[in-house]
C-alpha cells in the first residue's frame, strides 16, 4: 500500500486566492495525499474579499485546518513529518518572517521547521514591483533552502482563461513537491 503523502498549504494575506484554492482543491482530491491547511488572519480577509465561498472550498479540501494561534498544533514541530509545504499566496510579510527564522505564528512556525528539517518548501510570494528588502529576504528565504516561486505564470502554453493561468502556478508547485499532476502539458509536448 503506497503511503501517505502529507503536504501543508500555508495560505497569507496577499493578492492571488485563486492559487490556494486550485492547489487546495487539487491536493484534497488526490488519493494518497493528506493536504493540512494552515490560515493566518489576514488570508482569511483576503478570500472574502477575491472569492465567493473560498473559505468553504479551501477547509472542505483540508484533512485538517490550522488558524495562525494554533501554535501547538502538529506542523509546529519537526517531529511531526510531513512532504513539503507551500505558502500561496506568500506576503510579503511572511515572507520576511520566514527569511529571518521568526516563529511567532504556526504560518511562520512550520515554514521554519520545514527548513530546519530540510523539507521542500515552496513560497509564491506575491507583490510587484519588489524593492530591496523584499529581495534581500527572497535571497536569504533560497540560500536557507526555500524555493521562491513568483506567481508569474506563462504564456508558452497558449492560455485561454485565468484557470489555464492558475493552473500553470499550481502546476510549478506541484512539480517542486513531488506530486504528480496533469494540469499543464510539459514543455515540448
């Protein structure tokens, strides 16, 4: 029997809803995978504000739902295992936490432990035009073992609608978690 896959989507307070749900929706979908789903407060401002019933589709996705207080909860500690982890949308204040090793939420918590245990950790932050310290974090976030993934989607594929866009960016995540998906055609097929 195959095993489980845990993965954490860690949703934050930034432009790019749409994202999370498509990943959350796809991952819950999937046998063999246990999708955990950590909310900090201000996503959960944001879904009200991009999405009709985004909450409701993101938490009926989830195995399991962590709001950002929930600092005793499992994704807090590098004893729990889990797959990998993605931050989608990525703020640019999480962003900044991860970078500099703050723990001060379960958001921030886990990201840091999956760095510490040397899990994939994927962060789409989401903000334009960057300044320095948001590039400076970007940086010191990769050499610490994160994959910074901007939510840029391309256009090679011929896209047709916004799904076909977000489809592509849930795909890239995909790719750098290690779950296998069929939402975009490879390069070259």
């Amino acid at each position: 029997m195959p095993e489980t896959r845990r993965i954490l989507l860690a949703v934050t307070g930034a432009s790019g809803m749409p994202y999370a749900i498509r990943l959350a929706e796809f991952l819950g979908g999937r046998d063999g995978v246990q999708l955990h789903l950590l909310l900090s407060d201000a996503a959960q401002r944001v879904l009200a504000l991009e999405t009709d019933g985004g909450m409701g589709r993101l938490e009926r996705a989830a195995w399991a739902v962590y709001g950002q207080d929930d600092i005793a909860a499992p994704p807090a500690s590098g004893s729990w295992s889990h797959h990998g982890m993605a931050v989608v949308p990525c703020s640019m204040s999480s962003l900044a936490a991860i970078a500099s090793g703050l723990g001060s939420n379960l958001v921030h918590r886990a990201a840091d432990v999956t760095l510490k245990e040397r899990r994939p950790l994927v962060l789409m932050v989401r903000e334009t035009p960057l300044h320095a310290t948001h590039l400076s974090n970007m940086l010191a976030a990769d050499r610490a073992g994160a994959t910074i993934m901007p939510a840029a989607p391309a256009f090679y594929g011929r896209a047709e609608t916004v799904d076909d866009l977000v489809d592509f960016m849930a795909a890239r995540v995909l790719d750098h978690l290690g779950v296998e998906h069929d939402l975009i055609k490879p390069w070259g097929s």
